[in-house]
C-alpha cells in the first residue's frame, strides 16, 4: 500500500529511548528515567475526585468542541491571577492536549507550503507536525550567547509566514524575558508572519516569572497544556488563546478534527485549576532536583551546562565526550542503567553533540541516577575522581 509524502516524518528518539529502557526494565534492570519530561507524580488529588464525583452523576459525552464554558471561564481568571492580564474566555479554547493545539493553530494559520520558523534546539513535534500538515519547518540556529533562544536577527531576511516560540523551552529550559518575548513578537509582524507561542511549561518557574505573549499583543496564538504544572499529561487536555476573530475559524476545524477534548478530563482539569498546594508541593521537588542536577552533572563531568530558568531539563553539549549523542545515549543506558535523551531529538544539525537531562521525576531517582552517572564517566576515564 502506498504512503503519501506527508507521511514521511521523522521517529520521535525520546519515544525510542523510552522503549529501550522499558525493554531493559523487562530484562530485570532498575533503570532511572532521566529522559522523559513527564511528571513523576500523578493528577492533583481534588481533579480525581471531581471526576469520580461527574461520573457516578451520570455518562460523561461530547462537550461543545471550544470546551467546558467553566474551565474556559476558570482558564480565562488564571491570566488574571498569574499574569494581570484580562482575557475574554470567549477566546479561550479547550484542546486534546498541546499537540492537538498545534495541529488546531497551524491548520488554522498556514496553507500548503508556508514555512514556519523554528528555534532549534527545540520541541521536535514542532517540525514532525509541520512536515504531515505540507508545511515547511525552517530551523532558526539560536546562539549560546542568547540562552539558546531565538532573536530577530535570526530570521531576517528569511521569509516565513509563522513564527513558533518556546519559553520556558524544551529541551534548554531557558525563558524570554518581556524585551526579548516584545522584539520578536514585533519582528514577526513586521513581516506578516504569525506568531504561536509555546507556554505549556508556564508554572514551572525558578527565579523570576514566565511571561505570556499575552501581555503583549493580542494577534497571535498562545498554546498551553494540563500536562506539565498541572501533572496531567495521560489525560490529554490543553488550550489555546487565540484573537476573537480567529475563534470560529478554530471552533470549525475542531469540530471536524476531534469533536471535542475529553469530557472527562476537562472535568479533572477544572478541579485541577485549585490545588494550588499540591501543585506548588511538586514544583518544590523540582526546585530541589534542579538544584542537585545543576551541583551533579559538573561532577559527572557534564560541565557545558546552562542552568534552566524553568520546566525540568539541563541540556547539555557533550562535544568534549562524543560527536555521536545517539550512541552515547543508548552506552549510558546499557552501562549505567540511567535513560537520556540525544539531541538529535531537537537540533538536527547540531544534536550530535548534546544531552537532555530530565528531573520531573523523585528526587531520590534524580540523586542515584546522578550517582550512576559519577560512576560511569569514572569508569570511562571522563573524570579522574568520583566526588
């Protein structure tokens, strides 16, 4: 049977690490999990009892397909509280996780052909997705000097109908700041691209909060999920923001492509929106993880390091130890038992020589997986003493 063109997109390497460690784990290996950015822990208590509740209330069927008018309503106050920034939830639109807003928001935006700009490293779906859809990904190199964000400069005079953004970023962590989120917001206008921003992990912050598009235009795409802060990311429920006049165009499409987001996980999901200690409970454990991850990779001999302003990865550049990530990936995995991801994943040109760490899971995994590391790199030569 043929395939069509559009179907020939690249695998998902974290998604083939995953299976490597499952197999391994099948084989009788303990293995730490350093290369999924999944949470560790599970919905907030709260969400699975409302859910539990609306169910013995009676069958849960299609919703409207721009979602629960109260979890948009809800959505619509949390820019408020996190943000001051006062949203119509008329705007808001309830989504199968950040993936189907993706799928929402270039459909909506591109025709065949368009070309997308993209920060690389960056989430790799972007491109895969772009690619099905007969878009053009064009990766946009980011410099060290920018915390591996874009900036202006590089796409000028590049000619792109959309421009998708990240912060804080997968794989880096790193954010933009209100001066940087406004020069691209306004350099992407200037030449008629649309802009899509990425915030789905907004919530997981360190120092200094994550900013939105939002406060600064209302003419773009704002892209978020359960998934991360919230700890839902099975559920499969997200949203978009998007300009007034753009909602029915995105209604129609959603219609057609999912009916609607799952009923029962909006119900978790609105629930979710008030557990407020238990969410912060959990950033605590990342703040902690973070802090041995940022203390143990230099010891392990991982020191090209930039410390992450938010979500949970380091990335790493590897290029003193190896100029084959994918190799050495799956050498630390059989000989450490500890699963990372290469940076093929998220820079096709450059990820040969880069790592993403993970620490969204329990801090005694995050600690004995940096324990096995010390272990392994001594073992190899890397460094010359186990601190």
């Amino acid at each position: 049977m043929r395939n069509s063109t559009r179907s020939g997109v690249d695998p998902f390497i974290v998604m083939d690490v995953m299976e490597a460690a499952r197999k391994a784990e099948e084989a009788g290996r303990h293995v730490i999990h350093m290369e999924v950015g999944q949470p560790g822990t599970g919905a907030p208590k709260e969400a699975v009892k409302a859910l539990a509740q609306a169910m013995e209330q009676g069958p849960l069927g299609y919703t409207v397909a721009l979602g629960l008018p109260a979890l948009r309503k809800r959505i619509a106050r949390l820019y408020g509280e996190w943000y001051n920034v006062d949203l119509n939830p008329e705007r808001v639109v309830i989504t199968p996780g950040s993936s189907g807003g993706f799928l929402l928001a270039f459909t909506a935006l591109f025709d065949s052909g368009d070309r997308v700009g993209i920060g690389a490293p960056g989430y790799p779906s972007y491109r895969q997705i772009l690619k099905a859809l007969g878009l053009v990904p064009v990766d946009l190199p980011t410099a060290p000097e920018n915390r591996l964000q874009p900036v202006p400069a590089d796409f000028a005079g590049i000619d792109l109908q959309g421009l998708m953004v990240a912060s804080p970023a997968n794989p880096t962590g790193t954010m933009l700041d209100h001066a940087a989120m406004h020069a691209l917001i306004g350099a992407a206008q200037e030449q008629g691209a649309s802009f899509i921003s990425d915030e789905i992990y907004h919530g997981l912050e360190y120092e200094a909060k994550a900013v939105t598009a939002l406060e600064l235009t209302n003419e773009c795409y704002v892209i978020n999920s359960f998934s991360k802060y919230f700890s839902m990311t099975g559920w499969r429920v997200g949203w978009m923001v998007v300009p007034e006049d753009q909602v029915r165009v995105v209604e129609r499409i959603a219609q057609n492509m999912f009916i609607c987001a799952p009923h029962a996980s909006q119900v978790a999901a609105l629930a979710a929106m008030d557990c407020e200690d238990e969410l912060q409970a959990n950033l605590d454990v990342y703040r902690q993880n973070r802090a041995l991850m940022l203390d143990g990779l230099p010891k392990a001999g991982f020191t090209n390091i930039a410390p992450p302003d938010g979500a949970f990865y380091v990335y790493a550049d590897v290029s003193d130890l190896t100029n084959d990530s994918r190799a050495f990936a799956s050498e630390i995995l059989e000989k450490a038992g500890v699963a990372v991801t290469p940076g093929l994943d998220f820079d096709p040109q450059r990820g040969h020589t880069t790592l993403r760490f993970s620490y969204a899971r329990a801090t005694a995994d995050i600690q004995d997986g940096l324990d096995r590391l010390r272990c392994f790199m001594f073992e190899k030569g890397a460094i010359t003493e186990q601190v």
